[in-house]
C-alpha cells in the first residue's frame, strides 16, 4: 500500500503516506513541515495522536472481514520527546482481538528515537 492514508480523510490532508498493512500490522511515513509545529516550535500533539490512530486503525482493517468496521473507542498517547520538522515513521501492531474489541499498540520514531508510544481500543461494529 502506497497511497494516501483515507486518501481525502484528514490524515491525507496532513500529508500522511501509508508505507505498509498486512497481517495486523501498518506502517506510516510523515514529513513533518513548519505548519505541524505548536507555538513552542515541537510537532503538535494533535498530530501525533492522529498519525497513531490512524496507523493502529489501519492494522485493525487487515483483520476485518467486509461487515466489521473498527472504530476508536480508546486512545491513551504517551508523549515521550518533543518532535521537529523532518520525517518520522509510525508502527503499529495489533496486540489483541476479541469477539468485538481489539487492542492495538503503536510507536512514533523520528532520528532513531521513540517519540510516542500509544495503546487504543477498537471496537468492531457490524455494518
């Protein structure tokens, strides 16, 4: 998978690239640019949380059969360091699944360092 995340959703907008989804897994690539920066000059949380829920939600789809749709009923985000412009990639992974939840994990890296590391929830809805 190489195009873009939910292209036309808001994590496209944010210029997020999908790398990889298989197997409860997915991988995404961002670059961060001047207007992802909060007033103290480090990427915005907001951001963050939306690139980890968007890579957790993307490995939970690999699971999913057409009737199940995943939807966030959890996200816990731990900020570990502050991110900067340039390129940082998001793991995540599914760690759990039940009849109608999943627990997945991701990590936001960025020059070789962890910057984030989160755990949601998803519940899976029938269609």
């Amino acid at each position: 998978m190489s195009e873009n995340v939910a292209a036309g959703g808001f994590a496209g907008r944010l210029g997020a690239r999908a790398e990889a989804a298989d197997d409860g897994t997915a991988r995404i690539s961002f670059e961060v640019t001047d207007e992802h920066l909060n007033p103290a000059g480090t990427l915005h949380g907001g951001v963050l949380a939306t690139l980890v829920d968007t890579a957790m939600g993307a490995a939970v789809r690999t699971t999913t059969d057409d009737g199940e749709v995943p939807a966030t009923s959890q996200l816990t985000v731990t900020y570990l360091r502050p991110g900067k412009p340039g390129p940082l990639t998001v793991t995540a992974r599914l760690r759990t699944r039940g009849e109608h939840l999943t627990v997945c994990e991701a990590d936001v890296e960025q020059d070789g360092k962890d910057l984030v590391h989160a755990v949601a929830t998803f519940a899976l809805l029938q269609r």
